[in-house]
C-alpha cells in the first residue's frame, strides 16, 4: 500500500463546519477533515468522466472512494515550520496548572499514561493543540481562526427583508495556512489519484460562492517506503509490558446492540477484532479519553449526515499485557487498517507504543511575524472588536459549562431544599463573584445537609469536595478558552477576566446548572 502525501494552502477561509456554537453560528473544525478531500476529488472523478452520478457498482469507484480497506482519505493537519504533519495533543499529557507556554523557555509536561507521580501537585490538561517534535522539544501549534459575521440574505431579491435580515457568524480556518493529509490506495491505484490531484485549484467545505474554500495543492508526493503516520518505525515499537493505544483522528465504534457510543471500553474489542488475539483490560488509571459529535454533509442525499458520538483524537488507553506480545506485523496491520466506521474519511486512526517519555519539555511554536488578519485602524473600532470578543468569549465559556453539566450526574440523596438553598446563595454570589458566599454555606451546615453533601457523589467524588475544588480553583475546570477578533485576543483567564471575575462568575454558574438538573432530574 502506497501513501500520497497531499499538502495543501488555503487561499481562502474554509468553513469545514463541526457541532459546536449556537444555531445561528458555524464554527469549523481545527483541521481540514478527510471526508472533505474525498468529496473534492470525487467531484473532480465525476467531471473527468463526464458524469452525473457515480455507479456504486463500478470495481474501481467502490475501490476509490468507498472501500476502506483500499482507499484512505486522511484528515488534513496543520503543517509545522519543519514540514512536518502535526498530530493531536494525547489527551494523557498534563502540565502544572501555573505554567504557561510560551515560545521561548519550555515547560515541562507530563505523561500520566506512563507514570502518574506526585508531579505536578495540581495537574491541568495540556489544552486542544496540534504538536510535533523538533530538536527534542514538543512544540505546540494552533489553527488561525477568522471570525466573519453574515446577514442573511433573500435569495431572489438579493438582500435582507423583514423576514430575513437574522446575523449569523462563521468561524473558519483562516486563509494563508498550510494543511497535510495523507491517502493511502492500492499500488495500482496511485497514478490515477495523482491524476485527480494534478489541477492545483480545488474548493473545499462549504460556503464557497460566499467567499471560502478557495485552497492550492502545493505538492504531492507518492512514498514509496514504508511509510508511518507517526514517523517511528513499528520495529522499534515492541513491547512485552504494555500495549499503548493512542488515537489519531476521531474514532466511531458501535456496541454490541449496533449503537454509535463514546465508549473506550469497545477499543480494545475493535483491537481484538483485527487482531485476532484477546487482550487483557485497560491498566487501572490508565484511560484517558473524551467525546465528540460527528456529523456531515452528504451532497448526493442533499442532507446532513446523522449525528453520532465519537471518541476524540488524542484519547489513549493503556493495557497491561504482560501475557501477549504484539508483534511488529501486528503493530502495521493495527496502524494501517485503524478501528471503527468511516475509516475512508480518515476515522479511527490509531498508534501502538508511540509515547514512552515521562517527562516532555514543550513551547508554543514561534508564530510568523506577518498575518492575515484585518488591521484596527481607529479606537472606535478597537472598541467595538473588544466588545465582540468579550461576548463571545461569554458564549463560549456558557457553551463550555452546558457540554460540561450533560457529563456530570448527582447521585440520588440530595433533598431538594439543600439544592434549592445552593442554588440561591450561589444565585446571590454571582453579580460580584464571590465565591466566599457558598464556601461560607458550605462550612456553616447542620450536620444532616453536612452529611448529604459528603455522601452523595458527583462523578467519581463526593459532591462537597468537588465544589470546594471548584470553588477553591475556579480555573482548573476551564480548559484554555479564548476567542481573537482581529488583533483583540481575550483568555478566559487573562486580566481583564481575572479582574472581572469571569472564571468565579461561570464556576457558580457550573453549580447552579448542576443543582438545576439534579432538582429536574429529582422531579
């Protein structure tokens, strides 16, 4: 099996549109996902042939386009500054919650899938970066973002009515930025791929007569070795300890009554399946995983796809397999084949054995000095771009807390009095931010409401400790949110937000949302 390695230039922003955001936004993916190269080109097939609609019984377009085990479409990672396709942070890699990146002194992350130690003593995940190794230092990359607010327009009289005149935003990839993707096929099937890849013009994602998806391809190039996603030869990747599973692409698997489910626990039955062999279970501490939602657009059908939950790149699962050994052909076959549906759209992409080093020094990549976003000629409009960015980094931090509230569940005990007494001191505390109001409650119970709140459980914890955590720390459950308008950048935790108490202000919203449910769920 060959692998065309395919780099692309957007000329213009790509709107490669996820679930995240309001309904009346679009916020792109961080990347340039398969399933987009792969209807591109197979539009680019259609018209070569002169066709209208492709015969799903042709030996050739089944093996192109729909055949997983021939034909691969990658996703498109940003490039780094060594011309090497980035990957998904592990989820598994924690920092000290007080270190900052920067682009000139690392820091030091750590691997809590090889060894969780007493460092760091208050651990915070690494954040949603793309990363690659250059010189022995981890260095961290960030997709450029451009944020463009729409009117919805009359499609006959070309204008907003009463009726249609709504705004809506787009959050796409910016233009100027360098993407890799990756196609592997058959060996008798390279030179046709390359034919479809020679015109260097191609549109991809959506939006493209309002502006976007304008892209080059800059280069392809066929490899003719061995060829590895992660650049480690699988020889050197034998093991007899462990068996390390890391995701490199978000990854659909189903259960056994045929439901899509975010369920770690079915890696390793996807694993055994290729294999052939039986795994022991995951070493205690030793998944670290997340969730995502996976749609998609299918222009034959003219609909979006379902919407079905996925494990998210970076998630990595560690077993202990002392009594098998995964071989070197065991470890290509796992790596070239990945697990799980729509692997022809770049899906279940995985590596065996990758990380090995406790201890990772990182920094931010040095950005360019030059960039394509618009310059703020006048205070006026500074003013309104801080405005923009202050809303929607709210937004975001308020769309945060509801993907954090569906994940957290109260267990059965708590009296609604006691939630509704939380709700209302933390509904009291929050015009000013003062978190002192609930730890004040908190520490002044009667011994009954003292007791529910440390017997029941939240998650794996008692529902008091986690609130001190929260309450205590109310930037650790935040994971590195910020929005950039412009040359405007706002973090979640900058000055301007410590000095309004934003995280203390959404930490008591967290806690009246998760009260709310409880009560709901109570009723």
């Amino acid at each position: 099996m060959k692998a065309i390695i395919l780099t692309l230039e957007t000329q213009q922003p790509i709107l490669a549109t996820s679930f995240q955001g309001d309904p009346n936004s679009d916020v792109s993916y961080p990347y340039i996902p398969g399933s987009m190269i792969r209807g591109a080109i197979i539009g680019r097939y259609m018209r070569q042939h002169h066709l209208s609609e492709l015969d799903l019984t042709n030996d050739e377009v089944k093996r192109l386009f729909f055949d997983a085990k021939s034909t691969r479409y990658l996703n498109a990672y940003i490039l780094s500054q060594k011309n090497q396709r980035t990957l998904p942070i592990p989820l598994s890699w924690f920092k000290d919650k007080d270190a900052e990146f920067t682009d000139n002194l690392p820091i030091t992350v750590y691997d809590f899938s090889i060894e969780k130690g007493e460092d760091p003593e208050t651990p915070k995940a690494v954040g949603e970066y793309f990363w690659a190794k250059e010189g022995g230092i981890v260095k961290l990359y960030k997709e450029k973002r451009r944020i463009n607010i729409h009117n919805f327009r009359d499609r006959k009289k070309g204008r907003a009515t009463d009726n249609q005149g709504e705004l809506f935003r787009y959050e796409a990839l910016d233009a100027g930025q360098t993407f890799q993707s990756i196609i592997l096929c058959e060996d008798d099937d390279v030179e046709t791929i390359q034919n479809l890849l020679a015109e260097p013009n191609i549109w991809l994602g959506g939006s493209q007569s309002a502006g976007y998806g304008y892209t080059k391809i800059i280069a392809t190039q066929p490899y003719s070795t061995n060829w590895s996603e992660i650049g480690i030869p699988a020889e050197d990747r034998e093991n007899d300890d462990v068996l390390s599973i890391t995701l490199l692409s978000d990854t659909l698997l189903r259960n056994d009554q045929g439901q899509p489910v975010a369920d770690p626990s079915l890696i390793k039955q996807a694993i055994e399946d290729v294999l052939n062999i039986t795994l022991p279970q995951p070493k205690p501490g030793g998944i670290f995983t997340s969730s995502i939602i996976i749609g998609g657009f299918n222009r034959k059908w003219g609909l979006p796809l379902p919407q079905v939950p996925a494990l998210t790149a970076g998630s990595v699962i560690v077993f202990e397999s002392e009594d098998i050994a995964i071989t070197t052909e065991q470890i290509k076959l796992l790596e070239v084949c990945g697990i799980g549906e729509r692997r022809e759209d770049g899906f279940g992409r995985i590596a065996v054995n990758w990380l090995n080093d406790e201890y990772i020094q990182v920094k931010l990549a040095k950005l360019s000095s030059t960039s394509s976003l618009p310059p703020l000629r006048s205070e006026d409009s500074r003013l309104l771009a801080e405005q923009m960015a202050q809303r929607l980094l709210e937004q975001k931090l308020e769309q945060y807390i509801q993907k954090q509230v569906g994940y957290l569940n109260l267990d059965e005990g708590m009296s609604n009095s006691q939630l509704s007494r939380l709700q209302s001191v933390a509904r009291q505390a929050l015009p000013n931010g003062d978190c002192n109001l609930v730890i004040s409650l908190l520490n002044n119970l009667p011994s009954n409401a003292k007791n529910q709140f440390e017997r029941i459980k939240l998650g794996n914890k008692s529902f008091r400790k986690q609130l001190d955590e929260w309450l205590e720390n109310p930037t650790n459950w935040i994971n590195s949110i910020e929005v950039k308008i412009a040359d405007v950048e706002r973090k979640f935790d900058d000055d301007r937000a410590q000095q309004d108490k934003l995280a203390e202000k959404y930490t008591l919203r967290l806690i009246m949302a998760v009260a709310k449910k409880a009560t709901k769920e109570k009723n």
